[in-house]
C-alpha cells in the first residue's frame, strides 16, 4: 500500500502552497493593516461598520475595528488576532500593531521576490526587534506612580482615539484618580488592580458630568419603597442565600380538612419567614445585600425595620462589596453575625436619567 497521506477537504474548498499560498497569506494580512492605516495619527479618520443585525458602529479604535471584523483568511486571522492580544495586555496601539505587522510582511514579500530565504528574514526580524528594543529602553521616560501630570498625558494619548472629543481632558483625570485609589506597595514594587475599577454608562446627563465614585456602585433599586434611600454609618449583611420558602424537590402534598388547619399553615409559613428576617435584624444590620431572592413578607419586614435591602446582586459585585467592607458573605442566615458584617460610610439610592443605582 501506498504511504502518501490522503487529504479529505470539504467540497468547494481550495488549496494552496508554496510562493501562492505565502502571497495569498501576505496580501490578505496587508489588505487588513491597510483598512486601519487610515484611522492612525492626529489626523486619522472614524470608520463607519454595519454589524451583521444592521447596528451601526463609527469609531477609529482599531480594537473595535478588528472585533467588528468577520476574516477567513489564516493570515488575516492571525493580524486581528495580534490586535486582540494587544488591547488586552496593554489597553491601546492596537493599531499602530496592526499597521506594523502588514509593513513587516510587505517588507518579507520584497525579501521573498528576491529569492531571499524565510528563515533568514525570520532571523533578520527577530534581531531588529532586539535591537528595537533596546532603543526603546534607552529613550523610554521613568514614571513616579505619584507623577500625575505625567500620568495624565498617558491618559490623554491613549483617549484621543475614544470618541470623546472634548471630554479628553476630563476622562483623563479620572482614569488617574482610578488607577491611585487602587494602587498599592508590595515588596517595592507598585502595583495597580485595574479589576477593582468599574466602568458604568447610563443615559441622562453630559460626558463632561462623569464622575469617580470613591466606592462601589450596585446597577440594583432599592428592593422595597418603605425602604430608606439612604443610610449613614451603614453596617452591612453580605448574604448569599434566598429570604424565602423553597419549593421541595419532590411533589408533596398537605391535606386541610378545616379551617383551622388552614389558617395554622398560613401562621408558619409567616413565622418561617419571620425568623429569616429577625436572623438580619438581630445581628445591627442596617443594610442587607443578598445574591439571591427575597420573598415580599420579609421584605416587608425590613422595611418596617428601616433595613436597606438590595437583592440579586452579581456574585462579582458581592466580591467587590466584601473585600470594600470588611464584611464576609455568608452561606445562610444562621451564619449571620455582627462579627460578619461590613461598614460604609454612607449607602444610598440614586437617579441617573431614567435609571436608579445604589
């Protein structure tokens, strides 16, 4: 039997190799460096993308571009791929990537028209970009963590490319003033936890009125209106655990043959969801967050205690809210405890536009 390994291609599908396959894979990873070349620089141009539901996206962010991309090619691939990992790992010059990944391979297909070996020019490339590098961290500008003015010219270079044309300047300072509150020393070095910084957009007020909350905004309404909008010295529940009588797993039934009987159900059912409320109200908290459902009697209840309660939190909000706090989350409300709870200065409920946010 023969050894030569058979290939099963779907039908219509082409093949390429050799000089055809390297000019094919060139010219489509040039053809996409070229569709952001023009949104580069002080006078780069916005790009209009229809999405494949019709929505209409205008920007010059190269991210954005290359997500908004549907590519086939290998090499095309490989470029939006390359534009992807840089808005990751460092936030920007997505673009300035792409455009220089196509000038680096129009440069390798003149190489390669004069018969030059890709090894070789692999070899060439990698020396440059040692060489690249050195450069760079021969003129590269050290930074103070405290130098804000420096920090903010970062910011400003970065944001240009944002499509918030007359805010630059704003965003600028608070994207400084983020990065500070979480920094922190570690072994001499300075670290930031970007994680810790969240980024919310709601309709109803001017780009310029943006503002940095010193704290932790819950996208959530305040879960009863007999609840107070706003609690000062606030000592807080982390729960995760649903203020409500479950359903079983199994079909039960309960036969009622009087009256009686019926309104004795009624009173525990009602007693099981006071104790639920009084397991809050017994530990001094004044504000309850919960990842879970909260039935309406024992929101009542709370009400009627002046509990702020915010329910169907996210698990990462929850997170967020422990480690600002102090407080622990619990799996139960037995588990509850003073000893638990967290702190805040101050919980309230405010309007943006249309929305409310605690």
């Amino acid at each position: 039997m023969s050894e030569t390994p058979i290939l099963i291609l779907r039908e219509g599908t082409s093949r390429s190799r050799g000089r055809d396959a390297q000019r094919s894979n060139i010219m489509a990873a040039k053809i996409v460096a070229e569709i952001v070349r023009s949104t580069i620089g002080p006078r780069g141009m916005d790009k209009m993308l229809v999405a494949g539901m019709g929505d209409i996206v205008i920007t010059n962010d190269g991210a954005t571009i290359m997500k908004e991309m549907d590519v086939q090619n290998p090499a095309a691939k490989m470029i939006v791929e390359i534009a992807k990992t840089q808005d990751s790992e460092v936030g920007d010059g997505t673009t300035t990537a792409v455009v220089l990944a196509g000038e680096l391979l129009a440069g390798a297909e003149t190489l390669l028209d004069k018969d030059v070996h890709p090894n070789a020019i692999i070899d060439g490339y990698r020396d440059a970009a040692g060489k690249a590098q050195e450069i760079l961290e021969k003129i590269a500008i050290s930074i103070k963590p405290d130098d804000e003015a420096r920090l903010k010219q970062v910011a400003m270079t970065s944001l240009n490319t944002k499509g918030i044309f007359g805010s630059q300047n704003r965003f600028a300072e608070l994207a400084v003033e983020a990065v500070m509150q979480v920094t922190e020393k570690n072994n001499g070095k300075v670290k930031a936890d970007i994680d810790l910084v969240k980024v919310m957009k709601k309709h109803g007020k001017s780009l310029e009125e943006s503002e940095l909350v010193n704290g932790i905004i819950i996208d959530k309404e305040i879960s009863h209106s007999q609840m107070p909008k706003s609690v000062t010295g606030a000592k807080i529940a982390l729960l995760n655990a649903k203020l409500e009588i479950e359903k079983t797993e199994t079909d039960a039934k309960i036969n009622i043959n009087k009256p009686e009987e019926m309104y004795q159900f009624i009173q525990e059912e009602e007693k099981l969801l006071r104790d639920m409320a009084d397991q809050v109200t017994k530990t001094g908290a004044n504000v309850l967050f919960t990842e879970k459902s909260v039935d309406d009697e024992v929101l009542s209840i709370l009400a009627k205690k002046g509990i702020l309660t915010i329910k169907n939190i996210s698990s990462s909000d929850m997170e967020k809210l422990a480690k600002a706090t102090g407080g622990s989350v619990v799996g139960t409300t037995r588990d509850l405890s003073k000893e638990a709870l967290g702190y805040a200065k101050l919980v309230e409920e405010v309007k943006i536009g249309d929305d409310k946010l605690v």
